[in-house]
C-alpha cells in the first residue's frame, strides 16, 4: 500500500485512532452540508472499512490524512473509481477535511499529491473531481490544482435526492495539462 508525503502532510493507511475523529467529521453538519446526510459512527465505520481494503487490494484510494508535524488525523484525500451509476467513467479525486484544516491549503496540498501519484504511479490519462454545484470552496480547489470544468459535464446526481444538492460539476485534468501546468 502506498504512502504519499508532501511537504506538511502524509497520506496513508488507516488507523484504529481515526475512527473517532473521523466519526465526528462525519456527524459534523457543516462538513457534510454538500452531503444529503450527516453519518452515524457505525456508517463512518463502514466506510473506513471499505477504504482501508481498497488501499490494501489496489495500493490506492482514499488514504487517512494526517498532519506530519503533529501527527493529527485531519481528513481524507484520494483517488477511487468513478461509480458505476454515474453518466461518466474514470477516476475521481477528492478531498474532505474536518472544519479546524479549513483554510490552510490542506486539501490543495493533498490533492496535488493524488494527482501526482495518478499520473505518474498509475499513469492515467485523465483524473476528475465530482461536487455539488453549490460546494464553492471544494471548486476553488479543483480550479487551483489545475482542473477546468465544462458546464455541458453538469449532470443531476443520481445518488442524490432530488433537492439542491443533487446537481453536480465535473472538473477535469488530463496528464498533458497536468505536464504543462509543471512546466509553466
């Protein structure tokens, strides 16, 4: 399984110590507002559950976010295949960190770290990211690690209730924009 290190963050495995506060994040209304629902401990639990044994089958997917320096859990970043019930295919980023890592560049610094490892580990052509079309700060984001969105990639969600939360962007970076934006 792989461990991705950036400057102030090491991405990893999970640990028996993220449960809780990952739990907590879950249950944690501002941080699931893009969500439909906030999550019980038993659905955080699951959910570890799973992420843990994709990055053990495939040595990638949504790896646990900790602070190098102070060793806190803060969040999770990574990369997982698209769902199947979606109008598109291929692999998705993503990102989503407790309220008090908001806002120090975080996400940004994980996300490129994914990126990176999507492109040169797994050499894929093309990596996108999913949000509601009302998850602002999740599209700043997007747009600082290089990705560009096309509104004719919007589509309603089919996961999502019908509701505001259920129209969805697409942003999009190829391998090619990805070797250019590092050039630059």
């Amino acid at each position: 399984m792989s461990e991705l290190r950036t400057e102030r963050l090491l991405l990893r495995g999970w640990q028996e110590s993220d449960l809780a506060p990952w739990a907590a994040m879950n249950a944690d209304p501002e941080v699931r507002a893009h969500f439909p629902e906030v999550l019980t401990r038993e659905q955080s639990e699951a959910s570890v559950a799973r992420f843990q044994t994709a990055l053990e089958a495939r040595g990638w997917g949504w790896w646990a976010v900790e602070v190098r320096a102070t060793g806190e859990f803060i969040g999770l970043t990574g990369l997982d295949p698209v769902e199947e019930a979606m109008p598109f295919t291929g692999v998705e980023a993503g990102w989503r960190l407790a309220r008090p890592a908001w806002g120090h560049g975080y996400a940004t610094e994980a996300a490129e770290a994914a990126l990176a490892y999507g492109f040169t580990t797994l050499a894929l052509p093309e990596i996108l990211a999913v949000t509601t079309t009302t998850n602002l700060r999740s599209q700043a984001v997007m747009r600082r690690i290089g990705m560009t969105r096309d509104p004719a990639d919007d589509f309603d969600d089919p996961g999502v209730p019908d509701g505001p939360l259920r129209r969805s962007v697409v942003y999009r970076i190829s391998a090619e924009e990805q070797r250019s934006k590092k050039r630059a």
